[in-house]
C-alpha cells in the first residue's frame, strides 16, 4: 500500500528542525503540528496552499520587518537600532519621493519633498550613515524602490564593502519591479525595455556573486493600494512575475537557480477571509506555473516567498485608533495565510510618518500575535474550513481568468488550462506572458480594470453599502488630534549643504569616467552592473547615475489617454 498525505508530511516533519517553544493553549492543551485527513493536502507538499514548511512557523516565525525611513540617514539609522533594539527581525527602508525619482537633493524637482515620504540618498555615503552600527552581514535588508533599484543597490553594496562585509553573504530583498510602476504607482524612469534590461543585469549579477540575497521582489502592495480587488491584486502580480521568469530564462539562467531569487509583496486588507484565500491560492497558482509552465523542478523554485504589508489604503484620519485593530486584523490574516515576512503600519501613517510611539505600537502588534495567540503552533490552522476552501477556489479561478485575457492581449490563442502548450511556446522563446504585460501597459488596460474597482468600491461606500467605522459609520468620536511626526525644513537643507561638500571632495575626472564606462556597457548591451558599482565607489550621486542613463535611454512619459 502505497504512504498516504499524511504519512510523508509526518515524515518531513520530523526531519525537520523545530523551534524550541510551549506548543500548547492558554489552558494547557497540546496541540499538533497540524490538522487534516488521510489524503488531503498537508502543509509543505506541492502545490504549497496550505504553507511552504511541513513545520508551518514551528520551524520559524515570519521576520518581524518594519518598513521605515524619513529625514535624513541619521534620523533613520536611529529609527532603525531602535526597530532592532525591540525585537524587530529584519529592516525595510522607505525612500523619499526625489530618491524614488532617481533624483539628488539639490535638483530643482526635489524641492519640498526631500525626507518627507521616506529617506533622502544620494551617494553611498548616505548609505554609510544609514546602517551605520548595523551589520549588513548578519541582518536582512528590504528596500522598497523600483526605477533607481539597481543604483541604489550598488550603493548599498559599496557600503556593505567599506563596512569590511563579505557581500557574498549578504540576505534581503529589492522590490526592483517596474512592471507595477506602470501598472499602478508610476514611479519609473524609462521605458519598459530599459528597466527590464537592468533588472536582467541584477539578476544575473546576483545569481553569480550574491547568491542568498532576492534580487526581485514582484510586488502587488501598489496595485491593492491604488483600488484593485483581492482577485486583480493576485492576478497582475503573479503575471508580473512570470514576466520577470520569462527575462530570466530569456538570459539563458536556469529557473531552479534564479527562481529562488523572486519573492514576492502582498498587501493584507481588511476582509479577513478573503485575504488569507488570496495568500494560499498564490502559493498554489505559482507553484503549478512554475513547475508546469515555466519547468521548475526543484521545490524552492516552485516556492513562492512573500513579505505583506497591512493595508494603508485602509487607514483613516478620522477616529485614528481604530487604525491599531485594523492593522492587527489585517496582521493576523497575513500570519493565517502563511506570510514570511510581515510589516504592519502605524496607526497615524494616514496623517503623517509615524511617530516613534505609534512605530512601537506597530511593532509590539507583531509580537502579541506572534507571543500570546498561539496562531504559530498550527501549521495552516484554517485549512479544511469549508468557507476558506471554497473562496480560495473561487479568487484562483477569477485569477486565471485574468491570466486567459493577459496571454489573449499579447495575441496568444493559448489559455491557462492547457499549460503545456505554453511551456512549449515558451521553450521556443515565445515569452507570452510578457507580450501580454507590455500590451496591456501600453494600452492602458490594468489601470482601466484598477480604475473601475476602485470606482465600484467608492460607489458601494456613498450608498452605504460598504462600512467604514468613523467614516460612513459610528461617526461620533471623543478622539483628540493626535501628535504627529514632522520632518523639518533644515533636513533638506543639510542634505543638500552635505551633498555639496561631497561634490567639492570627490575626483571629478574618476567621476565623470566611471559613468562613461557605464554607458558604453549600456550601449553595448553589456551587463552594467560592475561598472556601476565602480560608479558608486567613485562617489557618482544617484541623480548623476540615472541622468547618464536617461540620456542614453530617454525618460519614458506616459502616453495621454481619455
């Protein structure tokens, strides 16, 4: 008789290493690993819905990561080493809006908004004062930011190197997708060519020299952020990165070496339920993909990794406190659908940056869920609930048919049910999901399908059919302002006052070389990698990096549509 389900996860599971912890209830009770019949799926078996480990957070909790930055570099290392201080596990830097831009401090369009929304960089000295006291090496590093990714990663690598880091070892995760920029946030620099040309350069670069750490972080954070249903949010981001698999294999990498590599931002939203369904059915559509598909034959290719955010969009000004249970119901959905890194948002982040109270609030939301719940003894607790099953089904199958129309755009007859039609199509080059991608950007289709969900929820709130507490709602409130976080004009100030002097102390002619070497490698197609970080150990500036590059390239502008 052949082994049941059952009998190969027990198997795995204890061949698998195991925290040491009190895996009872409150009350004392044991409980086990976890829960299912004979033959149903059990977490760490293909196609991973129910979680990547047969151990489930047994074997280790998600990372604590807190997305952070404002000010200036030395405002936000000590945001940081107060993070890590308190138990946060992992850091994410959040980039002011000019540094997003690709732009220095000092250039005209940066003005008023250097250190707002994020940190302002500029140069890898920036990058020094940022992790400064933190050790590259022995913490994992996120950085949210998609046109200038790369630039700002060689800065982060040249730091890692002056800080005497071997940057072979160096663990985290790039956001580096464009796709979404043109999809929902618009923060790009050129065209989509380009930027996909970079993002293959990175990849590459790091499959070969910093093989632990995530070059591509596929994220539909912006896409739920800017009004798409759960459904849209799952679709466009998994196609997004089939798009980023097709690059890689375009490159001739191998899927089971740089697959590892794509990890993915999901945005955790306040329908309890419909969250969790959402984060197993994405486990479950890109494990198939990608073994069916695309020809992953080792697990960890078939895995897909995620970081989640909660959700800002679900934030309000008014009634503010009620933003702290939002976001530990928006945490708990992330954690129950099997989240492998989490950050949960500040209860005044509708107003401003948070305050260094409200960053704590945050934090220990994390914790109490992680310390007193026990949602961690059970691998996948809410698998086998009929209502759970049953709307996983139903948000992959409202997910494949927006695959069918994205493959349908790049003029493919073929559709998601017979993938092995596309995996022959793609093996002969014909890399049909991104065909769809670039169609359905340029024709403005995903902002369209986002505007009109947006559209449709906004209706539902003004009839009253959609509930808001303190909005729409249960309006009246003995709630006082709250104290928030201002970022001071003297920031931008003494950015721009040290970007100068940095300037006035640097080799100009080494500057002006090292970039020129770096548009020769782009205009030759070369890997541009290397000749960046030279650029950065130069002390070339961001806005420098990208502005030879943008004269190489052009800066893309979005075509006008009525």
């Amino acid at each position: 008789m052949s082994e049941n389900a059952r009998t190969r996860w027990q198997a795995r599971y204890e061949s698998s290493r195991v925290r040491e912890s009190d895996f009872t209830t409150l009350s004392g009770l044991e409980v086990a690993p976890a829960y299912g019949t004979e033959d149903s799926e059990w977490p760490g078996e293909f196609p991973f819905t129910r979680g990547l480990y047969p151990t489930g957070y047994r074997g280790r909790t998600w990372t604590i990561r807190q997305f952070a930055g404002f000010g200036n570099a030395r405002q936000t290392n000590e945001r940081y080493r107060m993070i890590l201080g308190r138990g946060g596990g992992g850091l994410s830097v959040a980039f002011d809006m000019p540094t997003l831009m690709g732009r220095d401090s000092d250039d005209p369009k940066s003005l008023g908004e250097v250190g707002h929304c994020g940190v302002a960089i500029d140069s890898v000295a920036d990058m020094e004062v940022l992790f400064d006291g933190i050790d590259l090496g022995d913490v994992t590093t996120s950085m949210t930011i998609s046109g200038p990714a790369v630039p700002v990663f060689c800065m982060m690598l040249v730091a890692a190197e002056r800080a005497g880091v071997d940057t072979r070892t160096l663990n985290g995760t790039l956001q580096t997708d464009i796709f979404k920029e043109y999809i929902a946030q618009k923060e790009w620099l050129f065209a989509p060519e380009p930027h996909l040309k970079l993002i293959g350069d990175l990849m590459e670069h790091c499959a070969e020299h910093i093989p632990a750490y995530k070059p591509l972080s596929v994220s539909g954070y912006h896409i739920r952020e800017a009004g798409s249903t759960a459904a849209q949010e799952l679709a466009f981001t998994l196609a997004d990165g089939f798009g980023y698999v097709e690059l890689g294999l375009s490159r001739g990498l191998d899927v089971d070496v740089f697959a590892p590599g794509l990890s993915f931002f999901f945005d955790a939203h306040v329908d309890f339920f419909e969250e969790i369904a959402k984060f197993r059915a994405a486990r479950r559509i890109w494990a198939r993909w990608m073994r069916d598909v695309y020809g992953a034959r080792t697990e960890k290719a078939q895995w897909l990794r995620f970081h989640t955010q909660t959700a800002g969009v679900s934030l309000t000004a008014q009634q503010p406190y009620n933003n702290v249970v939002r976001t530990g119901i928006e945490a708990l959905s992330a954690v129950l659908g099997g989240t492998n890194s989490l950050h949960t948002n500040a209860l005044d982040e509708t107003l401003a940056l948070p305050s260094e109270q409200a960053a704590e609030i945050a934090l220990r939301t994390q914790q109490v869920i992680m310390e007193e719940t026990g949602v961690v003894n059970v691998a996948d607790p809410l698998g086998g609930s009929w209502y759970v099953e049953a709307l996983t089904d139903r948000i992959e199958a409202e997910a494949t048919a927006i695959f069918d129309r994205i493959l349908a755009m790049g003029g493919s007859t073929l559709t998601s049910d017979r993938p092995e039609q596309i995996a022959e199509a793609v093996r002969d080059g014909d890399w049909l999901v991104t065909r769809g991608l670039l169609r359905g950007i340029e024709e403005g289709w995903f902002m369209s399908e986002i505007a009109e969900a947006a559209f449709q929820y906004q209706v539902a709130l003004e009839k009253g059919e959609k509930r808001i507490v303190g909005v729409n709602c249960h309006e009246d409130s003995v709630t006082h302002d709250l104290e928030i976080l201002r970022v001071s004009h003297e920031v931008e100030v003494e950015q721009v006052r040290a970007l100068t002097a940095r300037r006035t102390g640097r080799d100009d002619a080494a500057v002006r070389a090292a970039l020129a070497r770096m548009v020769d490698a782009a205009r030759a197609d070369e890997n541009v990698i290397e000749p960046m970080l030279d650029a950065c150990r130069a002390e070339a500036t961001l806005g420098e990096i990208c502005d030879a590059l943008r004269a190489e390239w052009g800066e893309y502008r979005e075509p006008a549509r009525f």
